[in-house]
C-alpha cells in the first residue's frame, strides 16, 4: 500500500515537474519587470527631486540677501539627499533584475527549494504531532 503510494506521487512528480517549472520560470520573469518598473520609477523620481532641489537652489541664490529664503536652502538639501537615497535604492534594485533576466533559472529552482522545505517542514511538525499525541 506504501509503495503504490509513492510509485503514484513519482508518476504525478514526474508528469507536473515540467508545468511546474514553466510556472516558476514566468513568476521569475515577472518578478523582474515588476523590479524594472520599480528601477525605472525611483531613478524618474531621483531626477525629479535633484531638479526640483536644483531650482530651489537657484532661488535660494537669487534671494540670498531676503531672510524668508533661508528655508530654500534646506529644502533643496534635502530634495537632493532624497534623490540619492532614490539613487541608491535603484541601484540595488539593479542587481536583482538584472540577475532575474540573466539567470533565470537559478530563481526557479531556489522557489522549488523554498516550496519544498517549506513543505517538508510542515509535514515534519505534522509528523511529531502525531507522534507527540500517542
């Protein structure tokens, strides 16, 4: 009884582990557009606060002598310490779409790794409850 249980779970292995794959392989692909329009949206965002930052600069320079400017000059430091935070966070993002478009399939297999000892977990603590229980 056992082992036609497990000849069956080798048959349905065998026949879904390609489906599978396919499945894994496009969440890793989408995963990595998702990742270049987040990159695309915070370097748009870094080039929008270091302009804006610029600008207030600039007014800062035209009003310097006016005591009210004063708050243009930390305004535009902070614009551009948020557009380098924006910076740096784009560029990490970087690494992984770009790891996700050329290596795919190393992402596919650590998410099999994951789905299975997540799997195995369960079923070891299903395990030693019921071993706990008699």
């Amino acid at each position: 009884m056992k082992w036609e249980f497990l000849g069956e779970l080798i048959e349905l292995i065998q026949a879904t582990a390609p489906r599978l794959w396919e499945i894994y392989e496009r969440q890793v692909y989408t995963e990595a557009v998702i990742g270049l329009l987040q990159l695309v949206l915070f370097c748009l965002a870094a080039i929008v606060l270091f302009k804006a930052g610029v600008r207030s600069m600039k007014a800062y320079q035209d009003r310097r002598n006016d005591f009210a400017s004063l708050p243009s000059d930390l305004i535009a430091v902070l614009l551009w310490f948020g557009a380098f935070a924006l910076g740096l966070l784009a560029v990490y993002l970087a690494g992984g779409v770009i790891e996700r478009f050329v290596n795919p399939d190393y992402y596919v297999i650590q998410a099999l790794l994951d789905t299975t000892s997540m799997h195995s977990m369960h079923s070891m603590h299903s395990m030693h409850s019921m071993h706990s229980m008699q």
